[in-house]
C-alpha cells in the first residue's frame, strides 16, 4: 500500500565546517489530499545544527510523531557519533520493520546509517570515493 520509492536525503559537511542537509519524497500512494509528509518539516524530515545533520526517510506520521531527526541529533549532541544515533534513532521503532524507517547523518568526524529495513545509501568522501 505505502509507495516509498523516489524518496532520497542527503547530509554534507564542508571545509568550513557548515553542515546541510536535504530530503526530497514521492510521497505515499494513499495519501490524503492536503497531506503534508515529513520531509519539508524541519525536526522530522531532516535537522542541522552545530555538531551534524541529519535526514529520514520511511512512514512520514511515524517520523513526525517522534521528531525523528531532532532527536537523532539530540543524540550526536549528547556525544554519540553519527552511526550510533542513527542507529538509536531507528531503535524507538518495532524491529520488525513494520515501520520502515532509514536514517542517515554526519557529524564532521564520521558518518552513520540506520534503517529498519534494507535501504540503498552511498557516502562519498572529498576524494570523490564511494564507500558502502
């Protein structure tokens, strides 16, 4: 019933050590006219802040519920690195995969990806490298 193809995120950080991020859906195929979805809405969709960025994607209300992102990166400030709150960030959904959910996040010293589910992700380094 859910249609989650077409949705892609994306979290950068640069030489001057701003960070950005960017999240882009299809959105579902039974949705409601007037429907507004996770990724425009900063905290759930995505969320940037001084020590990393952070994006999501999977069931929309269920990421809004948890102002995934914002919590995420409540973690990475607490002092985890990026791969641990992603992957504490998908912990607060059923292991199941019920729910799917994908997160990806950088914090200027690594990168992390989570998801309750298998999600494609790439990371590229400045050498342009593509790592899993």
């Amino acid at each position: 019933p859910f249609n989650l193809v077409g949705t892609v995120g994306a979290v950068a950080f640069d030489k001057n050590g701003r960070f950005a991020a960017a999240s882009s859906t299809g959105g579902t195929s039974i949705m409601l006219k007037g429907r507004v979805g996770d990724s425009p809405i900063i905290g759930c969709g995505f969320y940037v802040g001084k020590r990393g960025a952070v994006t999501a994607t999977g069931i929309g209300e269920e990421i809004i519920k948890r102002m995934l992102c914002r919590e995420v990166y409540g973690f990475m400030e607490k002092g985890e690195s990026a791969q641990k709150a992603c992957e504490m960030g998908v912990a607060l959904f059923p292991e199941d995969g019920t729910i799917p959910v994908g997160l990806i996040a950088i914090d200027g010293k690594s990168t992390g990806v989570a998801s309750t589910t298998n999600m494609a992700h790439a990371i590229i380094a400045q050498s342009f490298e593509m790592f899993k």
